[in-house]
C-alpha cells in the first residue's frame, strides 16, 4: 500500500514537471513569434519612413517612384516589378520602368500593356491584388513571348481621388504572397499615389509661373510703349506754346507728340473758318460755341 502511494506521488509530479515544460516551451514560441513580429514591424515601419522621405524630396516622380519601389520589392521580398501610369485615354499602363531582376525578359518595354487580366482587377476595384500560382492561371497566356516568367504576381494600385491612375506591380517572392503583403503594397501604393499628385501639383506651378511672367512681360513691354501726359503744364495764354522741362517753349501739338503717341491732322474749326474764311463758306452749318 505504501508503495502505491509513493508511485502515485513520483506519477503526479512527472506529469506536473511535463506539464511545467510544456507551458515553458509554449511561452517560449510565444515569445519568439512575438518578437519576429516586433522585428517584422519595425523593417516595415522604417521601410515605410524612408519611402516618405522619398515623397517628400524635391525630385521627379520617376525618382521617387523608383526609391518607393525598391523599398516595397526588398521588404516584401519579390525579385523582379514595374511602375507604370494609366494613359491619357485609360486604356493601358505607360511602364515608367521595369525591374528584371536577373532573368531573362525580351519583351520591348514599348510595346502597349492593356488593362486586362489580374492587372484590370486591382485598376477596378483600387485593391491590392496576388496570385502565387501565375503561370498557371487564365492570365498567363495574355503574357507576350519572352516575357519573364512569373511564379507569383501582385499588383498594388496607384489612387488618387477614387480613380486608379497607376499600379505597382511585383513578381516572383521566393515564397507565397500574402494579405500582409497585400497590405503592405496597398500602402507603398498609397505613398506613390502622393508623389505623383506632388509632381503634378510642382509642374503646375512651374507651367503657372512661367505663364505668369510672360503676362507681366507682356505687360511691361506695353507700358514701355505707353506716354502719359500728367503734372502742371505751363501753358502761353497767347500762343497757346507750352514749356517743356527744359525750358523750351513749343507749338502744343510739337509738345503732346513729343509725351505721347497721338499724331495731329490739321484742320480748321468752324469758328476759325467764319472769322478768318467767310468767303470760303466752309461749313454749312452755323459755328458751334
């Protein structure tokens, strides 16, 4: 009896100290996970606050769409994408550039991209989008001949005012794609979608600007052209000559031509042509007062 007691009691505290390493390594792996997340976070947050920095430069949108770029394909871990901008008719994409990386790709980047396939649904529903079995999909055959191949895609819109007016687009991630990655690319999407409307906003400016100048010179060059008369002017109440600054007197009409772009065409008034012309009878009609 004693002895069933002492096995019951080395039994319980087996089962307790398993019980006790359990809950260890379980906190352990907790533990773990919660600080490859901290690190995970903490890579996306200064990929983040380096591609606002990019947003925020000076530069053109082509730059800074590369910087946003690289940012998203090294944090999410895909290999090769491309940047591209909706048309003016919004019929296909414009590639700004287009990232390889490494693999074969013939394709002449000019050829048109239409808006279709797996691209078309992330441009309509201005979602994030991915496949990680391309090749393998409906899509794969719109691709043209030599294109690289893709084991994965995913496409990230460009929105701006509820329109789609771009797309980023990645490939080939050693492993699958997933909504974290989805949510990732949405906000890199989003940060592009800003430096475009920014480049935007600073080539209307510069269009604005040099509008603006070429108003005020226009301006200028009229005023240059433009002679006032104003100020005091001595006048002879006899001869009716008028003094300049330099103290000459001139005939009114030599005056005036000299300080504005009126010219003189001499005639005779009705009063002049009844007094000095009576016989002429230049004017029918009686002299006006």
């Amino acid at each position: 009896m004693h002895d069933d007691k002492t096995s019951n009691h080395f039994s319980n505290k087996a089962i307790k100290s398993r019980t006790k390493i359990t809950e260890i390594n379980e906190m352990n792996t907790q533990f773990n996970e919660a600080r490859q997340l901290a690190r995970r976070r903490k890579k996306e947050l200064e990929a983040f606050m380096q591609s606002s920095k990019a947003v925020l430069a000076v530069q053109k949108f082509s730059d800074s769409a590369r910087s946003i770029f690289n940012y998203c394909k090294d944090l999410i871990g895909a290999t090769s994408g491309y940047v591209a901008l909706l048309s003016a008719d919004g019929t296909e994409n414009e590639l700004l550039f287009l990232e390889s990386g490494g693999m074969p790709c013939s394709v002449d980047p000019h050829l048109p991209m239409p808006i279709r396939g797996l691209r078309e649904e992330a441009y309509r529903s201005h979602l994030a989008v991915y496949n990680n079995d391309f090749m393998k999909s409906p899509w794969a055959g719109l691709m043209p001949e030599g294109h690289v191949v893709l084991s994965n895609v995913l496409f990230a819109p460009l929105v701006i005012s509820d329109k789609t007016v771009g797309i980023i687009g990645l490939a080939n991630k050693a492993s699958d794609f997933d909504d974290n990655d989805a949510k990732m690319a949405t906000g890199f999407g989003e940060l592009a979608a800003i430096a475009l409307q920014n480049s935007r906003n600073r080539d209307e400016i510069v269009r604005s600007n040099r509008r603006n100048e070429e108003i005020i010179n226009e301006l200028n060059r009229a005023l240059a052209e433009v002679k006032t008369l104003t100020g005091l002017l001595p006048i002879c109440s006899i001869c009716k000559k008028i003094r300049d600054d330099k103290g000459y007197w001139k005939q009114i009409e030599q005056y005036i031509s000299d300080h504005s772009d009126a010219e003189f065409s001499h005639s005779i008034c009705q009063e002049c042509a009844a007094k000095y012309y009576p016989e002429m009878d230049l004017y029918d009609d009686a002299p006006s007062s």
